[in-house]
C-alpha cells in the first residue's frame, strides 16, 4: 500500500515506495517489520543515548502521563518534573547561576536562544544588535530562525529570505568571526551561533582552540555566544553539555535529543546568569515566548529517568572513553579507494567521506553505501558526502568493530558498482 506519510527531508518521489519500517528495538538493535535485526549505528537521528527499549523510562512516562498528562508552564503554572528537570540540568551546565527555558525540540531551541539574545541586549539598552553569526556548514534545524542561519546552504536556498540580518563565516576560522563582527558592526551583532562538532553538515570537529577562540572573540565585542549542543550534549562527546571537552563558558547552550534520549520530544536553552538576569530580575521585562508543549510533565519525566541513567551506568564517560575504539575502527577505512577521508576520534561520532571521483561518477553513492551496509546488518546515516556513525552510549567495543566491518564491506560493494 502507498504510504501517506510525508518524510521530512526525503525525496518522496523515491521514498513513496521504499520505506523502511521499523517495529522495535533493544539497547543497540532495532528490528524491522519483517523480524530483521540491525546494529543501530545511527542511534536514530543521533539521541537514543541510552539505547533502546529502555522500560524505565516508559514506565515513568506512563505513570506522569496518568497522574496529569499535561499541562502548559506558562505564568505561575508548572509541574513537578518540569521544576525537578530544569534543576538538575542547572546544576549539571558549566555556567554559572544557569536557568533553564524548555522547548519541544532542537529547532525550537535554538530559535529560543537566538530570540533571547536579541532581546537580553535590548534589554541592556543595545537594541541595534540582531545580526546573528553562524559558520558555513552548520545545522540549527527548520525553524523561521535556523533556516535561516543555515550554514548548509541547500537548506537555506528556495524559500526566500528568512533572516536578513545573518551572515555566515568559514567554519574553521576564529579570525574569520572577528573580521565579520568587525565588518558587520559589533554594536549590530547580538550572538554567534555554534556547534562544538558540526554534525549534520558533515561531522566536522573543531580545530584546535577554536572553541575557546570563538567564546573569547564573543566576550571582546558584547556578542552572546550560543553552543548548539543538540547533538554534541548528553554524553554525545564524553560531556554533558559539550562545551565541557574545551572547559568553556558560552552564553548560552541549547540542548534536545540526549536529554530523553529521544523518548519523548524535548529540547531547551541553558542560559548563564548574568544573560537570564534582567528578565528574572526586572519586573515588566517578559520574554513573550515560548511553546504550548514546553516543560510537558511526562518528556520531563521522561528526562529525568534518562539523566539517572546516565548517570548510574557512567554512559557520560563511555562517550570519550570509546571514541579510540570508534577511531580504531573506522580509520583503516581512509586507505579504501572510494575514501577521501575518516572524520573519528572526538565522541562517539564517526563519518566516512567519500572521494570527489566516486560522487560525480555515481551520484547515488552516499545513500547507495549506507544501504549497502544496512544489507550488513547496520544502520548509519547519509550526510552529504559521507555516512555517519553515532551509536547509542551503550556500544560495546566488539560492535564498534562490527560496524567498522559493515562499512568495509559495502564499500567493497560499491566499488563493484562504479
Ligand atoms: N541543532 C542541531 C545541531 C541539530 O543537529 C539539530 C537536529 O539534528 C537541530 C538543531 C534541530 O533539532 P530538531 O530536529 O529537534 O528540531
């Protein structure tokens, strides 16, 4: 039967009849409609940290969802685990006197903590500063404000001009930021937007010192330093909140996926003090925003069985512990003829590009690899150029090879192809 379900970011004329379902899953497996079981390499879209299948946190959700399933935070309202999560992630964040704004995603919340950057420096009697920077290459999701700060640019191109007042600059370049807040105006900049490790636009680390560059460069001209810790947060590179693996102080932090794992839709901002301080301070001084969903009881219930598990089974660790085993596994793959390159070793986060010959002689050969591997029993995901791996925190050394081999012999495979 045709489906009626629209994939985001899919090519549906192709999608429409090749979808592939999947029915279960359990710590690092899923299993699709057919009994079939595959290495969850991708962790899903990089969040279920903890593994799948978890049934305490089911059974939290549940529980919260029978006791009150909903109910908005808006005004005085609120609800215990909403209180009890924005505690714990407060106390959690490397910054200090930390308040937390929840949101229902990513998306969300970096258009949260961009829109509190505008509004923290009018606050401060800087009401010109608005631009916003972000680094050629980045993902902040598909809200108004991520669009269009989209440092890939396919994803910023056809639907008009969404954020004029945005400019992107070389990803790798701390100068670069300066030379644009210079070019821009500092008293016109409100906040630069980063991800510690680009994700989506490639897996693409930092060099070295950049983040402390960039957050120092920040702090020069006035300008809000926003960490998009979507991907990179809950244990993702060995930390909680990222930032940690470079012992850096942001302005602001945005969070989702790690933080349920995925369980339940969640995401926020982590704002420091001093850029919460004139709206919990200054009577009159409301932030007018934020989302029906935000602090749902049964997510934040869902969270916080998460963090406790995390915290319990040291998957924090297991992040940066694994990541030379993650490496290890996946750099002889750079020696391949169809390789350019293998981007491992920071976090559990792995990708393997492929070279420039073997995209323009088979433009198919990104999705046709990862499909490849998938007959391998392990699922990964495209990115660009390259497919990518992010296991759940839960991996165990022998099938981190696993997925390293499953990668080998696709490759293999399509070599044949070309
Ligand atoms: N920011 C980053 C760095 C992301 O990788 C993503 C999603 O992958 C988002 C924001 C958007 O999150 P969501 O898809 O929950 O809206």
């Amino acid at each position: 039967m045709e489906t009626a379900l629209w994939h985001p970011f899919s090519d549906m004329a192709v999608v429409r009849d090749s979808e592939f379902v999947l029915e279960r899953g359990e710590d690092v497996w899923v299993y699709d409609t057919d009994g079939n079981r595959y290495l969850d390499a991708a962790a899903s879209l990089w969040y279920v940290n903890v593994g799948h299948g978890r049934t305490e946190i089911a059974d939290a959700a549940a529980e919260q969802m029978r006791k009150l399933a909903g109910y908005s935070i808006f005004a005085d309202f609120t609800n215990e685990p909403a209180r009890a999560l924005a505690a714990r992630l407060a106390e959690l964040a490397p910054l200090p006197d930390a308040k937390v704004f929840f949101t229902g995603g990513g998306g969300e919340a970096v258009d949260s903590a961009v829109k509190i950057a505008r509004r923290y420096h009018a606050a401060q009697g800087e009401p010109s500063r608005v631009h916003v920077i972000s680094r050629e290459n980045s993902y902040h999701g598909t809200n108004g404000i991520g669009t269009g700060v989209a440092g890939i640019e396919a994803n910023r191109t056809g639907f008009g001009e969404i954020l004029p007042s945005s400019s992107r600059v070389p990803f790798d370049s701390v100068d670069a930021l300066r030379a644009e807040i210079l070019r821009v105006g500092p008293e016109n900049v409100a906040a630069f937007l980063f991800e510690p490790v680009i994700g989506a636009g490639g897996l693409l680390p930092p060099p070295e010192g950049y983040v402390r560059g960039v957050i120092d460069v920040c702090h020069e001209y006035g300008v809000l330093a926003i960490a998009d810790a979507v991907i990179c947060g809950f244990g993702r590179l060995g930390t909680w909140f990222a930032v940690e693996r470079w012992d850096a102080e942001p302005d602001l932090i945005t969070f989702a996926k790690g933080v349920t794992s995925g369980y339940l839709p969640l995401g926020g901002v982590v704002a420091h003090g001093r850029v919460a301080e004139p709206f919990w301070s200054r009577p009159g001084n409301t932030l007018r925003h934020g989302s029906t969903y935000a602090g749902h009881p049964a997510a934040c219930a869902a969270g916080l069985v998460n963090i406790d598990l995390l915290e319990r089974e040291r998957l924090i660790e297991r992040g940066q512990a694994l990541e030379g085993t993650l490496a290890g596994a996946l750099n002889p793959l750079a020696s391949h003829e169809l390789v350019a390159d293998v981007r491992a070793g920071l976090g559990l986060l792995g990708a393997v590009e492929l070279t420039p010959d073997v995209l323009e002689c088979l433009p198919s050969a990104v999705t046709d690899l990862h499909l490849l591997v998938r007959q391998h029993g392990v699922v990964t995901r495209t990115l660009g150029k390259a497919v990518a791996v992010s296991p759940p925190l839960t991996i165990e050394p022998e099938q981190i090879h696993q997925i390293g081999a499953a990668l080998a012999a696709g490759l293999d495979e399509l070599a044949l192809k070309l």
